[in-house]
C-alpha cells in the first residue's frame, strides 16, 4: 500500500521544488555526507567525494512537455496515424542528440491473425567502444481499456499519459542531458514498440524480444534499466521481484542512489511488486536488466488499462525524481 496520497505528494514536492533543482553535484570517494551537498542528500548515510563532477539537472517542465506531446498525438497503436506522428518524432528528435541513432523495424502477426509494422528506436550516447549501459521503455500504447471496471469502456484506447509516454518523457530528456554532457561510459537506449498490444503475452513484449534476438545477443549490454508507468502523480517503486531475482546487484545501487538523494519513501526497499514486462525477456536471455515500475496506479490500480491513464494522474516531479535517480545512476557509471 501507498503512504497517504496527501503526504506524499507533498513530501516530493518539498524535496522536487526545495534545493533539488539546482545543479547537482557528483561525488566519487570521499567522506563529506550527501546532506552538505544539498537535494535531501543523506538519507542513505552515503559518503561524498573530493573530485566532483558537475552534471546537468532534469529539467521536469521539458520532461513533461514531452509526455503532453505524446498524448497530443493520440493513442500511439501499431497502425494508428500516433503512432506514425510519435515515431517520426522519436527519430528527429533522437537525431538531433545523439552520435548514433538507428530503426529496427520488424513485423509481428498477432493470435488473431493481424499484421503488425513495428519500429524498435535505437540511440547511442558516449564512447562507442566498451561496455554500456541499456536504457529501455516502451513507446506504444494499449489498444484496449480491457481493465476498466465499466464494461462499456473496455473497447476504448488507452491514453498512456503514465503507460507509455511517461517512460518516453524521462528518456527524452536523459537524451538532452547526455548531449550536453556525455556520459562517462557507453549509454544505448532502447524505445521498444509493441510492448503492450495484448490481450495475449504471446502479443507483447514484442520489442524487447526483436532486440534480443538481434542487437542484444550480437553485442550485449552489461546491464539495463527499464522505466514503465514512471509517471504517477502519487508515486512508488518497491522493488520489482523479477529484477531482484535477476539484476539484484542493479537494484542495490539503484535503491541505494535513490535513497542517497532523499527519496528513500517512494523507492522502499522492503516492498516488492512482481510485473512480467521487457526486462523479464532480457534476463532470461542473461542481462541483467531492472524494471523501475509503479504498479499501482490510482485507487486500487484503477488506472492502469483504463481510459483513466491521462495527463491530469501524471506528475512532473515524479519525472523529475525518477530521471534525477537515473542520471545520478549513469554519471557514477564510472
Ligand atoms: C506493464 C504496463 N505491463 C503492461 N503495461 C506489463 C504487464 C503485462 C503487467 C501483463 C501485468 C500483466
Ligand atoms: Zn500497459
């Protein structure tokens, strides 16, 4: 269960609009508490560094501009005319950032015999050679509100305000921040289509596994992070079971960082959901990848699937926190 909505929207409030804004700073290995630093550092009781490295802040207005873009274009179907809006948007912008930006399309004929076109984007950041770092969401949107508790509304699209375009949003603007800094180590990302077709898991998950089946097993990444539902306006992370089981060494030092910036509350280490998503193809496939996901969205989760999944049930400083808790994670990637 979730801490009281009131007091936690607060909470980030406090911590998004307080000292959190400024540039942050990077540490490496010394013994001064986060909490000199400022942005709620402490909480973990980390130690800071002598050598700083200064690294662009999440700029969350940006962030969330970009998740009202992705709802302006409709919902992002296979074969819907968003769809096509959202991909051509994907690949100018990545191409403007990044050295490397490359599609991977591919087809799919789903249980009920549909033929589905659909594009995996591909962007890279920072040195090309060694090892690199996968961050991934899904880009496509739900079909069906078959989760709606109102029968009449299970035949409509699903927005994907948090289901979709929120993942997107942080990765956008991670994207700007690795173009005007890069990064210390290889970063790739991955936009992945087809996540969320459905109804049947044989119809999802089908970008991550066209990734795997090509790029990932030619040239693995040494591990990933997944950002699905990371745009909740009353937000929580427990750890994902399937990321412990399989990337447990990426979830101590995500949670760690997250509770080293102050946001110890809304990643709490001793809850767990368990969310069968992309990450759970590339750990059977041996990366190790960890899904940063909030399954419980609104009342009961009565926004997931729903035609409730809009703009107005999204938070920019959830964008905020869960970008700040990513970059952090990337820029120590040393
Ligand atoms: C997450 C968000 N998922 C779909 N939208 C994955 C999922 C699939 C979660 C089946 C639960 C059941
Ligand atoms: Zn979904």
């Amino acid at each position: 269960m979730k801490a009281a909505e009131g007091v936690q929207r607060v909470a980030l409030e406090a911590l998004v609009h307080g000292a959190c804004v400024m540039k942050r700073w990077m540490m490496l290995v010394t013994a001064i508490p986060l909490a000199v630093a400022g942005c709620g550092g402490g909480d973990a009781g980390e130690s800071a560094t002598t050598v700083r490295v200064e690294r662009p802040s999440f700029n969350a207005d940006r962030a969330f501009q970009d998740l009202e873009r992705q709802v302006a274009f409709g919902p992002r179907i296979p074969g819907s005319a968003g769809h096509a809006e959202q991909l051509e948007w994907l690949e100018t912008e990545l191409r403007s950032l990044a050295h490397t930006v490359f599609l991977q399309p591919f087809e799919h004929v789903t249980v009920d015999g549909n033929e589905l076109a659909l594009t995996n984007v591909i962007a890279r950041f920072g040195p090309a050679d060694g090892s690199r770092l996968l961050l991934l969401t899904h880009w496509d949107t739900r079909p069906k509100a078959d989760q709606s508790s109102d029968e009449a509304d299970r035949e409509l699209p699903v927005t994907g305000a948090n289901d979709g375009a929120s993942g997107t949003a942080v990765l956008m603007e991670l994207a700007r921040m690795f173009n005007e800094q890069p990064p210390p180590g290889g970063v790739e990302f991955l936009f992945s289509d087809g996540e969320d077709y459905g109804p049947s898991t044989t119809d999802m998950f089908l970008g991550a596994r066209h990734y795997i089946a090509g790029v990932g097993s030619e040239n693995p990444p040494a591990y990933g992070i997944l950002l699905d539902m990371v745009g909740d306006a009353d937000p929580s992370f427990p750890v994902e079971a399937y990321s412990m089981e399989g990337a447990g060494q990426v979830v101590q030092r995500i949670w760690g960082i997250a509770a080293g910036l102050g946001y110890r509350r809304f990643f709490p280490m001793d809850q767990t959901s368990r969310v069968l998503d992309d990450h759970v193809r590339f750990i059977e496939a041996g990366i190790p990848v960890v899904n940063i996901i909030d399954f419980d969205y609104g009342p009961g989760h009565g926004f997931w699937h729903t035609p409730r999944d809009v703009v107005e049930n999204t938070s920019a400083q959830t964008l905020f926190m869960v970008g700040d808790v990513v970059a952090e994670v990337v820029y120590r990637n040393r």
